[in-house]
C-alpha cells in the first residue's frame, strides 16, 4: 500500500542517520553497533482506496531500530527485519529479510465515498507474509554518510483472501543534511498477480448490476509506480535522541490492467498523492 511505502523510507531515513552520523562528532567516542529505537505516530492523507480520487486523514504508528547492527521497521501495516548485520562506515549493506503486512484495501466500506464502490462489497483484511533482498553503498555521492539502497520484495496472501501475490523492487537515496535534519528520495513499483488484481480491480455481472460499474476482468501486471520525497529534522538534541519531526509526500500512477479497472478509470484516478507529517521520539 502506498502509505505504507512512505511511511517505511521516512522511517529508513531516521534508522539510516543513527547508523551514520555518530562519524560527525569526531571529539565524541561512538559505538560502531550503537543500539537505538526509534518510536512515532502521526497521520497520513491517503486515497480511500487503491485508485480512488477520494482522500482521508487517518493515524500511522511506527517504529524503528538496530539492535547490534540488525534492523527492523514497522511502518503502519508492515513490519520488516534485516537479518544481515548493518557494518559501520562506508560499505556495503546486504540486506535480506522477512516481511509480514495487513492488507486493508477496501476492507472497511465506511472509509470509502464513491457509492459505486461501496456497492461492490468490502474484502477480508489480508495477511502477505513474504520476505526481501536488498543492497546498499554507504558514502556515494555527498558525503561519507549517504546512502543509496535498491531491494526488491515479494509478499503472497496467506490468508485465503486474494490468494495472490506482490513484487515490489525499490531504489532509495539518503543524505543527512547536519547533525539535525536529514532528507531523502525514493522509487518503487508494485507488480501483482492475476488473483490480487481480480479481487480488487475485477467486476461481475452481480456487482455490475449493483453499481451501474461496467462488467470488467482484471489481469497481471505493473499495477503502479511512485516516487517520493522523505525527510526529518530533530526539535530536540540531535537526529541520534530526542524528538524529531518526520514528513514525506509521494506522487503515485495506476498502469496496465489496473488502471483500465472501472474501480479507477471511471469512480476513481489513475494519480495518486499521498502526504504522511508525524513526531517520533529516538532512544
């Protein structure tokens, strides 16, 4: 989901300058595995579903750390940990990783407007389990302390709900700016298979005569793409402790069979925006 994605660079971000940024104080000791815990809550404005053009405020938990230079990330509905240990300094980072995600698309038909889409019922809360592969090169391009990271992930539904599976490769870039602020940009896509996008983007002759929505199959495919801008800066201390603001907005496009699915075209949109503004507190 892509609140999801947001929220997980956003996150990355922070986990990122409290790996790297202890280089900065050169008169103060560091522990290379310094262990850290990063902890949050704010809102997001997000679509009411995947392809609609209607949006809602809702609230996103989060939480970040590195425990001896192992990493896990719960961002919103995702929870993800990197079982390969994170090595201090400009090097390279392998990642890989299991992945567990509660997918709420079109599971609560209060959350969405659009009559038509409401007509065509609600799905069961998904359960993706799946894992991810990843590497990274810290000190790129601004500094000993930038970060480029590509990975690629795939989740299968477990839970008998669309009984299908998502890709979802991805590149990120991260620089801290000081000792305080740190921003970053990313790109990611999400490729699904034929019974993930039937179950969302599909509409039978029953929900057609329910909806006034045409009769429409929904194949695999690139379902979309987004591209993102991340950041946080420290109101207390610096981005190692204390309170900090994080913020992130991304631009998203529906393709392929996806966004020829009535559920888009017609009661919805192919863009998609999304904007996520919290506090988090790092210990």
């Amino acid at each position: 989901m892509l609140y999801t994605q947001i929220l997980k660079f956003t996150l990355a971000s922070i986990l990122a300058a409290t790996v790297t940024l202890p280089a900065y104080a050169q008169d103060q000791p560091a522990d290379p595995y310094r262990d850290t815990v990063t902890v949050g809550a704010g809102v997001a404005a997000l679509p009411d579903y995947e392809g609609s053009n209607d949006y809602r405020i809702t609230p996103v938990p989060a939480a970040i750390g590195a425990v001896r230079g192992y990493g896990f990330v719960l961002a919103g509905n995702q929870l993800s940990v990197d079982l390969i240990k994170d090595e201090p300094g400009p090097v390279w980072d392998f990642q890989v990783g299991p992945i567990v995600q509660l997918n709420f698309n079109r599971s609560s038909l209060g959350n969405i407007v659009d009559l038509r889409v409401r007509a065509l019922g609600k799905r069961a809360t998904a359960v993706e389990l799946g894992g991810y592969v990843g590497i990274g090169k810290t000190g790129v391009l601004t500094s000993p302390y930038d970060k480029l990271s590509v990975t690629l992930g795939y989740r299968h539904d477990i839970s008998n709900v669309h009984d299908g599976g998502i890709w979802n490769p991805s590149i990120t870039y991260f620089t801290p700016l000081s000792r305080k602020a740190a921003i970053g940009v990313f790109a990611s896509a999400d490729i699904v298979e034929r019974s993930y996008a039937q179950t969302y983007y599909s509409v039978s002759t029953a929900q057609s005569v329910a909806s006034g929505l045409p009769i429409y199959a929904a194949g695999a495919g690139l379902k979309n793409w987004t591209l993102g801008a991340i950041g946080s800066y420290s109101l207390t201390g610096d981005l190692l402790q204390g309170i900090k603001i994080v913020a992130g907005g991304t631009y998203g496009r529906m393709e392929g069979d996806i966004a020829r699915s009535p559920l888009v075209a017609i009661a919805g949109s192919r863009d998609q925006w999304l904007g996520t503004i919290g506090l988090a507190y790092t210990f």
